[in-house]
C-alpha cells in the first residue's frame, strides 16, 4: 500500500493571529510520520464555519488527502463550530469512530464528554476531528491509528487489501479447527514412501499446468502507478486515437500557406501554443501566424517555417510582432508531424506479456489509456514446521534450532516483490499444523511449507493436506539432489483454487526447491514468462531462461544415482564461462554451502550419461541464483 497521505488542519482564533503557538498541529505531522504516512498539508484557520468547511473542502476535493485530521474548536464556546463545519461537508458518518474517541477519552478524564467530536466521508476522504490540546491530540490520535490503514484501504476500494484483513478477522473468529489426522504408531508407519519418485522434467511439467490455469487477470487505473510497476499486460493493447492526433509543428516559428513563398506576412494577433483548439485560429494567404512547437497546425496553414528562417519588420508601440519576412520558400508539410505519424489509432502500443515500468506506462498516458489489464501477482504464506524450531530473537533451548528457512524463503520471495504473509511456525501436531494451514489458505493464493514431507513419524503435513483439506497430491517424490520429498498439491479452499509446496526442512533443500519450483510457479501466475519455448531442452531451462549459462566445470565431478544441483561459483573471466563447484560438505542441511554461490549447476546422474564421473569436457547448465 502506498503511504496514506495525510492533511492536518488546526482551527484557532489566537494561533491565526499569532497570539499563541499551534502545538497540536506540528505533534500530529509527527505522530503520523513516524508511522509512516506522508503529510501532505498543514492549514491554520481561524475558527468560524466558513473558513473551516470550504479548507476540508479544498483538500478533500482535490484527491489530495486520504485523511484529513482537525484539531480545535470542538468545545461549548460560542466560537467552537469545527463539528458543525465538518458535518456541512461530509456525505457520510463515521459513527463508530465518533464513539471510540470519546469512549477511550473518557476513560483517561471524564471532561472528555464535553468535546464534540465528529468524524466522517466526503468522496473519498476521512475527516476526523480532534481536541485542541497536545495531549488529547496524541490521546485520539492512538484510537485511530490501529485501523487507519484499513478504512483508507476502503476508500480507495482496494478490494484485495480489504478482504486480506477480512478473512483475518474471520480466520480469529472461527472456532479452532480439529485434524481428522490419526497418527500411526512407530511400529505400523510405512517404511516405503507411498508416492512414485518422477523426474524433474515431469514435476515442472505438472507445476506449470496447474500454475497457468490459476492465473487471474485484474484491470487497473493507470492513475494507480504504485500497483502497475512490475506487474505483466494480460493482452495487447492498441492505442484509441491517434498520435500525434493532430497536424503538430516541429519548431518554434510561424504557420503558413505554402504557396504564398518567401517575403512579407501579416501576423495575425492569436499565438498558437500547446493545448490551444486549433478551430479557433485561422490563417489567409499573406497571413501568418506564431507557433510553437507540438502546437497545432491550422487546418488551412501547410507548413511551418522556423524562427530562424524569418526576420521581423514591423512591430507594434507594445514591441508585439505585426510583419515578418520568410526568408526562405517553404515546402508543403515543411516540419509538420502529420496525425498518426507517431502511433496509429488501432496499433498495437504494448505487447501481451511486457512487465510494466515508466516508459511502458508513459506510452498508455500518452495515447489516453484508462485502464490497464495485468496478471496479478499472488499473495504466497509461508510457513515452517517442527517442535525443534524456535524464531530468531526466542531464548535459545537445548535440542533446538533456529528457523531459518522462514527468513530465507521470506527474503527471498520480498526482493522479487511478492507479497508475503508470514504464518510461523507450526508445531508437530496435527491439529496445529491443520489451523495453520487454514490460516494461511485464507489470506494468500499460494502456500510455502518446510518440513514436514518426509519419512519421518511427525511428517504429517502430507496427510494434513489430503485428509483435512483434500488436497490433490500431485507429486510428493522428485529424482533430484537436494529435495526428493518435494511435495506439490493443490486445493479447493473457500471456492477458490490454491497451490501448496510442501518443501523439505533441510535449510539448502528448502531453498534450492524453493528456486526451482515455486519461484517459476509464481512467475507463471505473473505472467513473468517468455514465449518461445520450442528449443528449450527441459522444463527448468523453459522456465528459467533468463537465469541459464552454458558453461563447463573446473575439475571432474563424482556423480549421483540422482540429478544433483549443486552450488558453484562462476568465472567469467576467461576464454570460456568456467563453474566452480563449492568446496566443503553440500549436504542438504549446511546453509553456508548457498552462501557464496551463485550458481546451481545441474549435474546429470550417473544413469543419464553412463558413467560416474563428469569431465571437465561435459557441457552442463547453471543456473543464476542471483537473477
């Protein structure tokens, strides 16, 4: 959400007079910037209704504000019309507000009862008055700060941001949910996973199959830029109008018929400037008149000459021009650009599939596009399991770790510009591990989890899943190293279709899948993806094409019964684009194994090209973890 913008008004006899100092004023600029919304106006009016109501007015009407706070007049006096001034101008009440602020002032002093607060709407405007003192200013101010956020949301019919703390709310007041999950004792779980191991070409096919037919296409105002940038075009758009769509001068100089040739003009009195109806000025043989450049061209001029090609010859007392000389012949359409010359009406002005940024959006203003169809981009949860996970900052315990696939995954989902909603951490149990779930498929489209997935007594997220909320299982095996627990799922939840990784808890596991299944799910949801995909070898080059290198390893590699994506670092330095695989351990738990790579080279298993070691010859893939 972009920063409320916030306009304060202090209503004071004195302080307009200057014979006391606004001290509720300049505390409310601050209280409301330190909470991160920009002030965009501060007025002082002295009291009266008149003055107040036409200032609520002006910075309401304008779409300057989203809040407008007042501070002053709100008492018995005579002089005290700040309610009834604010009551002049709004269309709605804000009742509920009304009875917070003077519910929790009375608390702190029972004089509270005397103010006469009001608060309310007008367009798309909250105004809210306050007392005049510092005090009670940072007093109310605290009532409303909690769902300011909320109610501006409403104003600017945010309906995404709206029903996100709605199922929050409902989420808080549904009783707690109980897992039909019985656990199996020790003795009797299965000792062979239940689910077929696929490769990693058919788990990114059915990743991309089920990604595509979730995506949603919204339309946007282009007056709604924060929320246009980065996001991808649904469909092509073709420019309404012309461009230019009208004849328009190139320079600074004189408009002009042809024919007439070199010599004396008479200029007529009307300069045609920028924005200036064309209709409205009319040039004759012998005539001429001023232009500027982009200034149209009247309909009976065809040509303009420069400033530079004319000299004056007679001016009026006022010095204003009356003749001057063409210097040169002009030729017909002489430094005119004709209408459509830049853009055609119909033609295609942005591409289906072309992210967002400001030359794209500078393109739609220009041709009078009003609004803008784009993918929208998912909300994504994510959530950790296990008894042993403890969040940064918590005391540390015996036997504990500290979560840090949260924070990675997190991290790195927030520097692609998801938006993400942080579920915690989930206990191994079932009832907790179902409530969370619950939790998180009520405020986002698609669900990360770690752990969880894997062979263990407490992995019950897959059976969580399937039993609580009839997921579909679509994989819960990949052939690959690190991450063959990875899970993928889909469900009805609400009516509506939600997508769940279910990744394994190993922090590399975790991260590495993360990368190379749901960050390419999301970019599908987007609309982040490229075209072309017929010369494309497998299903992570498909959809990771603006992340691969072709390159060659340092030195041989022993290979795995499985694909193995291993971290590396990459030389470009020399002759040839050269991967360095990371020494040390690459087990799946070490972290630091991710730390200075910047590459995930996909080395192929022994079975794909028979044999168990790979030379420094074999080409292989790398994949950009910085991209």
């Amino acid at each position: 959400m972009s920063a409320i913008k916030v306009s304060i008004v202090t209503v004071s006899d004195s302080c307009f007079r200057g014979a006391a100092e606004d001290k509720s004023g300049p505390l409310l600029q601050q209280l409301c910037e330190n909470d991160g919304h920009r002030v965009v106006a501060r007025r002082l009016v002295p009291d009266g209704i008149d003055s107040v109501s036409q200032t609520l007015i002006e910075l309401s009407d304008n779409h300057s504000s989203d809040v407008i706070i007042t501070t002053g007049g709100t008492g018995f006096t005579q002089r005290d019309v700040t309610p009834e001034a604010t009551k002049r101008v709004i269309e709605k009440e804000a009742v509920g507000i009304q009875i917070a602020l003077l519910t929790e002032s009375m608390k702190k002093v029972k004089l509270a009862m005397l103010s006469r607060l009001v608060a309310g709407i007008r367009k798309s405007t909250l105004i809210v008055n306050f007392p005049g003192s510092e005090k009670a200013c940072r007093e109310c101010y605290e009532v409303i700060a909690e769902v300011l956020n909320h109610a501006v949301d409403q104003l600017r019919q945010d309906s995404e941001k709206v029903a996100i703390v709605h199922q929050k709310l409902h989420i808080s007041s549904n009783a707690i949910m109980k897992s039909r999950v019985n656990l199996t004792p020790s003795g009797h779980r299965l000792r062979n996973s239940p689910f077929e191991m696929i490769s990693f070409d058919e788990a990114m096919r059915i990743v991309n199959d089920e990604s595509v037919a979730l995506r949603k296409v919204i339309k946007l105002s282009l007056n709604e830029i924060s929320k246009l940038i980065g996001k991808v075009v649904a469909e092509d758009i073709t420019s309404p109008m012309p461009l230019p769509p009208f004849r328009a001068s190139i320079k600074d100089g004189y408009a002009v018929i042809a024919k007439d040739g070199s010599g004396n003009r008479k200029v007529i009195d009307i300069p045609i400037v920028a924005g200036i109806d064309p209709d409205k000025v009319s040039v004759k043989e012998g005539f001429c008149a001023r232009i500027n450049t982009g200034g149209p061209v009247p309909e009976n001029a065809d040509a303009v000459v420069q400033v530079e090609d004319t000299e004056v010859v007679e001016t009026a007392e006022n010095g204003e021009e009356i003749i001057v000389n063409i210097k040169k012949p002009p030729s017909i359409d002489q430094d005119i650009r004709a209408i459509g010359s830049d853009i055609k009406t119909g033609e295609v002005v942005i591409s289906k599939g072309t992210k967002l940024g400001p030359v794209e959006l500078g393109i739609l203003a220009t041709v009078g596009c009003k609004s803008v169809p784009v993918f929208q981009r998912a909300v994504v949860a994510i959530m950790s399991t296990g008894d042993e996970l403890l969040s940064a900052g918590d005391t540390y315990k015996k036997g504990a770790i500290y979560d840090a696939n949260r924070v990675t995954l997190m991290a790195l989902l927030t520097k692609h510009n998801y938006e993400v909603v942080d579920m915690g951490i989930a206990r191994d149990d079932t009832d907790d591990v179902c409530n969370k779930i619950a939790s998180a498929l009520h405020q986002a489209d698609v669900l990360i989890t770690t752990g969880g997935v894997s062979m263990g007594e407490k992995d019950i997220v897959k059976a969580v899943l399937m039993l609580d909320f009839e997921a579909k299982i679509h994989f819960g095996r990949v052939n690959m190293k690190p991450g063959k627990p990875t899970t993928f799922a889909t469900c009805c939840f609400e009516n509506q279709k939600k997508l769940i990784f279910a990744l394994p808890g190993n922090p590399v596991s975790a991260f590495v899948t993360c990368l190379l299944f749901a960050m390419p799910s999301l970019q599908i949801l987007s609309g982040d993806i490229r075209k072309d995909h017929t010369k494309e070898s497998n299903q992570l080059q498909k959809y990771h094409k603006t992340m691969k290198v072709n390159l060659k390893i340092s030195k041989p590699l022993e290979l795995d019964e499985r694909p193995h994506f291993m971290r590396a670092v990459i030389d470009y330095s020399g002759d040839q684009i050269v991967a360095t695989v990371l020494s040390g351990s690459q087990r799946s738990s070490r972290l630091l194994s991710a730390k200075d790579a910047d590459a995930l080279v996909l080395i192929p298993s022994k079975k794909e090209i028979k044999k168990d070691f790979l030379t420094t010859e074999t080409a292989v893939t790398a994949f950009l973890i910085s991209a």
